[in-house]
C-alpha cells in the first residue's frame, strides 16, 4: 500500500518549492549587496516553515545562527530585509509564485469537486483568502525575528508599529517584545 506524502494545510505541494527558489536570492533593496547563502537560506526557511516535527532546532534559532555570524553592514541590510517584509509582506515576485501556485491549487480543488467553486468560495476568493493569509504570516514572522534579533532599530520599528498596525500584527509584536525583552 503507497502512502501518500501530507501536505501542508497553508501551502499547495508546489508552492512551498516555488516559494523557497524563488526567495534564493534577497538582495537589499538599493545596496547591491547580497546576503551570504547561509543567511539567505535561513531567512527563507523561517519565513516559510509550517512543520516543525523531527526537527533539531527551532527555525528561530537557525536564522539566530545565521544572523550571528555576520559583519556589521550585512546585520543591518539582513535587519533592512526584515523591516522591509514586516511592513510590506513578500517581495513582489514571491507573490506572484505563491498566488499563481495557490490559483492552480484552487483550480484543482473546484475541479475535483466538479462545481468550478470551492464549497461557498470561488477560486478568486479562494486565492485572495490564502494570499492575505500568506502576507500576514510574512509580517508576523519578521515582527518575531526583529524581536528576538534585539537590535535598537528593529525594537524601535516594532514599538512604532504597535500604534498603526491591524490588531493581529500587534498582539504578535507585543508578545515577540515580550518574550525576547533583554
């Protein structure tokens, strides 16, 4: 008997691939400079990790890790690349794959179910649902990071971000500022 490999509740079986290729290369915005591999690859990973059975290390600590070891001018275009996800979710290009990939899932749903819509959802609503889903996600997993990095500026993007957030982003910031406070 074949078993069949679960997935994810968040992310179609493509989509998390799609998702990791495409994130390869973060380049900061206006610098030029490209973060070390290792940097790039644990920022990846922590911003799209659902599941974290048999796993070693929290993805946290991994992207800790990789942050650690950086020289000074790297930590802050890394710190930039979170500053700039929180406030604005995934860069374009990784939008465009994750809704592509989520439409065809989608698509795939509706035609199994053989009534083009998904339950009360149309493959458009289904789409945008997932997609503000996967921008908040975003936005709440660079709020932790930033917290738990402790830097004064990202501490200070989060304390002036509590005011003007939606209040779901907000009670995150409140809890990562609070766990990681020094």
């Amino acid at each position: 008997m074949k078993r069949r490999m679960q997935r994810s509740p968040t992310f179609g079986g493509r989509t998390a691939l799609f998702l990791s290729l495409s994130m390869l290369a973060i380049v900061v915005p206006g610098q030029g400079a490209q973060l070390p591999r290792e940097a790039e690859l644990s920022l990846t990973y922590y911003l799209n990790v659902d599941c974290l059975v048999g796993e070693k290390k929290q993805p946290i600590d991994q992207l800790l890790d990789a942050y650690s070891v950086l020289d000074p001018q790297l930590r802050t275009h890394f710190e930039q690349q979170l500053i700039d996800i929180r406030r604005t979710g995934p860069d374009s290009k990784t939008l465009q794959t994750f809704e592509r990939a989520t439409r065809k899932d989608g698509e795939r749903r509706a035609n199994f179910r053989g009534r083009g819509r998904l339950g009360a959802l149309s493959v458009d609503d289904f789409t945008n649902e997932r997609r503000t889903q996967f921008v908040r996600k975003y936005k709440q997993r660079a709020a932790v990071a930033l917290a738990a990095i402790g830097s004064p500026r990202g501490i200070a993007e989060l304390r002036t971000s509590l005011v003007t957030d939606d209040i779901g982003l907000q009670l995150v910031m409140k809890e990562a500022l609070k766990r990681y406070e020094r």
